[in-house]
C-alpha cells in the first residue's frame, strides 16, 4: 500500500487497545499534550503528523534490506500501534494520571514502550510508570536541562519533568544529559543536577563523540528521552523552542545506538515537536525515521 492511502497507525502497524490482552515487541502511544510550553504551541499535533510520516517506513514482513549490512533487519518484528491517550483539555492533573496509566498498560504488554509526545512535560508522568524498574537510568537528548524547580509559578512546566523524577522516583539513580546549550539555562537548576550527581554534556564538548559515549551509563535499565531541539533547527525547525548549533541527524542516531548497546532500554519517548512549523513535512519525515532507527538498535542491532 502507497505511503499515502490507508489508515495512519505508525509504520503500518497493527492498531491495538489497551482494554484488551496482547503483547508484542514494541508498542506506540501518543501523548498529545501541549499545555506545558512555553513558548511556540503545537506539539499535541505531533503524534499524528509523526504516525502520518511514518507511512514511508512501514515495516514489511520480511524486514527492511541494510545496504550497509547485506541483510534484512527487523524481520517479523511485533510492532503494535495503540492510539493516543485521551485527553482532558483544561485538567493537567487529571491528564497526568491518565497518562501514566496508559504508560503502565503498554509496559504491561511490550518489551519496548514508544511515546509520541506532546510536550517534554509527558516524560513525568510516562516516568512514574516505571517506578518499579530496579536502578532506573535517563539518558536525556536535549538542548535543555528541564530540571527547573519552578517556572511561572508552576512545577509541572516542560522545563521540570525530570526536577519531578527525580523527587518522586526513588528507583531513579542517574540522568544523563547530552547536547545542553543556549544563553537561557537556569543556574538553580544545573547546580540542583550536578549535585545530585547527574552527567551534564553540553554542546562544546559533542565533537569528541567517543569520549561522549565513554561517559553513557553501562549495563543499566535505561529510559531514552529525545527532545527534537537537540538537533540543529537548520535541519529540524518544527520544534517549539529552537538552539543554534544542535546536533546532526546522524550524531543523534550514534548517540542511540550507543545507549541501546551499552543498556538494557526501557522505554523512549520523543518530545518537542511542533509540525505546523515546518511545512515541506521533513522534520516529521525525520523524526518517524528516528524512532525506526532506534527500534533498529534495540531489537536488530
């Protein structure tokens, strides 16, 4: 079937609900919340788009062919789309409980959970669904901490998710950052992560890439989460909070990899992204070839 007819579940795959009993591979939720931003809105449209896009890469019984490899990857692998979290408009307390409950049911019935984001405020919740993962590692793509206390008198912002894990999650040890850059970081915030511990990479330090995935957690239960600001928005603009000088496509996928071979992966969400900003289609076209990517170096590595 063409790329354009049918039915958008993410790459083809089959839709499932999570009122019945299953289990599969992989599974996809999206998490259209946006309510958190504070800057451009527009990532609650993300999922779709991501799902809409990702019909270039719909996953074939027998595989994709690697040029790179000589062989077929991902053969007969169980993907199974599950739909979105419904949503209530105005209730982010109400919209968090639901989502962790949705997060809970797809970790339930999948070796690997996939969230479609939404804001970076659905990592919380999506966290508290793995509350019970011994020795719980984040490895965090981003150009930004998001380990503000408050922002505008709120703690529940896209800038605090992981302030919030880490209070709430006593299974959580570690949280990695990677790509960090821009001239709005808050220094509460870094110096609150650094004392707690955490590894903080910025930008400056991204070309020496081995010495970068030297310092990747190793033999641990690891949650991935890729906000799109960490790339380069000359080649991802559909993102609601922009940094000059982000990471190229294939530096992110590198990143990836390393995590998923160095770890045992949890779960992956990705976050941030804001379809209405980029019109040709490219950065949802990039973003569903990521999570592919990262489904490659998960299961067929």
């Amino acid at each position: 079937m063409l790329p354009f007819s049918g039915i958008s579940s993410f790459a083809r795959a089959p839709i499932a609900s999570l009122e019945q009993d299953w289990r599969a591979d992989a599974g996809v939720l999206g998490v259209p919340f946006d309510i958190a931003l504070g800057f451009r809105p527009g990532a609650r449209f993300a999922p779709r788009a991501i799902r809409e896009a990702s019909l270039r890469y719909a996953l074939p019984t027998e595989g994709f062919y690697d040029l790179k490899t000589d062989r077929q990857r991902l053969v007969n692998l169980e993907l199974r789309d599950v739909g979105d979290v419904d949503l209530p408009s105005l209730e982010p307390e109400l919209a968090r409980k639901r989502i962790e409950f949705a997060a809970r049911a797809l970790r339930s019935r999948v070796r690997l959970p996939v969230f479609l984001g939404g804001d970076h405020s659905v990592s919380y919740p999506i966290l508290r669904a793995f509350d019970d993962v011994p020795d719980l590692h984040i490895v965090q793509i981003d150009a930004h901490l998001d380990f503000t206390d408050v922002r505008n008198d709120t703690k529940f912002s896209n800038s605090s998710p992981f302030r919030r894990a880490a209070e709430d999650l006593s299974n959580l040890k570690h949280i990695t950052t990677l790509g960090l850059r821009g001239v709005r970081s808050d220094r509460e915030a870094v110096q609150a992560a650094k004392s707690r511990g955490h590894t903080l990479v910025p930008i400056w330090e991204m070309d020496d890439l081995e010495q970068v995935i030297s310092r990747l957690p190793s033999g641990k239960n690891v949650y991935l989460s890729f906000d799109v600001d960490a790339f380069d928005p000359g080649f991802f603009p559909a993102t609601s909070s922009p940094e000059p000088d982000g990471l190229s496509f294939a530096t992110a996928v590198k990143l990836i990899q390393a995590t998923a071979s160095r770890n045992q992966l949890v779960g992956f969400d990705l976050v941030e992204m804001t379809p209405n900003l980029d019109s040709s289609g490219n950065s949802a076209l990039f973003a569903a070839r990521l999570i592919m990517e990262t489904l490659l170096a998960v299961f067929d590595a």
